[in-house]
C-alpha cells in the first residue's frame, strides 16, 4: 500500500467533521433528555423522597438550563479526543514514530464514531426496547458491557463505572485507533495495537482508578 495515498485519506475537514460529530451527540441527547426522560419520570424516581412540588421546580430549572449542557458537549467532546491522541502522542515520541499530535487528533476523532454510534444505540434501546422505570434505569444503562450482564442491585456502587467502561464498543474503539495508525504510519496492526493498549489503555485504567478512588471516598 502507497504510503502518500494512504495519509492523503486522513487529510480531510476535521473541523466540518468534528461539527457533524457534535450534531450526532445533540441528537442522541435530545432523544435522551427530551424524549425519554419525561416529568413522569422524575416523579417515579424521587417522588417518595420529595414533594411533587420540588420535582416540578426541578424538572423546571432543568428544562430551563437544558442548553448549557448543548454549550459544553463540544468542549467535554474535544477533552476526551485530546487526551486520547495526547496518550499515543507520548507513545510515539517514546518510541521515535514520527507522526503528529494533529494526525494523531484526526484518527482518534474518526474511531470516536464508535462511541456516538454506542450512544445513539442507548438512546435508541431506551425509547423502544427497555422499560424505563426511574432515572437510575437509564443511568446504568449501557450497551454490551459487563455491567448489562450483572445485577447492579448486587454489586458495590464503586463498581458501576468500571464495569461500563468495559464493553464491546471500547475494545472496537481500540481496534479502530490501531487500524488508523496502521494506515498512516504503514506498520504492522498488531505494533499498533500494542501501541493503543500501552498508552490509551494505560490512561483510561489510570483514570477509572481516580473515578474509584473518588467514589469510595465521596460515598
């Protein structure tokens, strides 16, 4: 395989990308938090713990500021990209493989298509598959991680985010990353996947070893 003709397909619009990116998560949230979630909800959820008359102030301010969480998607959004190029950007500086912190920005935006596309199947699954109870059925709802496979009434709460974060649409998201690599850098898949999983795989355990950390002492 040619390797100009290869890295002339990652040099695309990533803004115009990015924007299109975005407008998926808008839908995804919109079907979610407009959709599903509804006021009969909440008073499902919390109504024998407060007044209906909190709930209704509640779900008020909610519907009120509902556009700050549209505000900071993209911001939340460009963190996460970030940090995963950022995590192969120190991998292959380590291990003398010239290719940019932007190239590196391009690929890991493109396999982030898994995860949208992981977040619409949720939204999707929750509006006509899955009887939605409370707002906590939603919350730990994922799909294809180990946490859809066990009885979340019978494990620690500490356990919840690791179990979610483990699920198919990670593993794909690796294996993405590794193909795009593989592609512009013209090495083997396998070199590169041990690249992701020595870098991306060590920052995502370190991190859910800080959110575990947090939510056994905030507990």
């Amino acid at each position: 395989m040619n390797l100009s003709i290869t890295k002339q397909s990652f040099n695309f619009d990533k803004r115009h990308f990015f924007v299109i990116l975005c407008m998926y998560y808008f839908l995804n949230t919109y079907i979610i938090s407009d959709v599903v979630i509804t006021k009969e909800l909440y008073y499902q959820s919390y109504g024998e713990q407060v007044a209906f008359e909190q709930i209704d102030a509640y779900v008020e301010a909610s519907e009120k500021w509902s556009w700050v969480g549209y505000v900071f998607m993209p911001i939340v959004l460009l963190i996460k990209i970030s940090f995963v190029a950022l995590c192969l950007n120190i991998g292959t500086l380590l291990n003398g493989i010239n290719i940019g912190f932007k190239k590196l920005f391009q690929i890991v935006m493109i396999a982030h298509v898994i995860f949208a596309c992981a977040s619409f199947i949720k939204g999707i699954w929750l509006l006509f598959f899955i009887d939605v109870h409370t707002l906590q059925d939603i919350q730990l709802m994922y799909p294809l991680s180990l946490l859809s496979i066990v009885d979340t009434k019978e494990i620690e709460a500490w356990l919840i985010y690791p179990l979610q974060t483990i699920n198919l649409f990670e593993f794909a998201y690796w294996l993405a990353i590794a193909k795009g690599l593989q592609m512009v850098l013209n090495q083997s898949f396998s070199k590169m996947l041990t690249l992701v999983v020595s870098t991306y795989g060590i920052g995502l355990i370190t991190w859910m070893v800080i959110v575990v950390f947090l939510s056994l002492n905030l507990s």
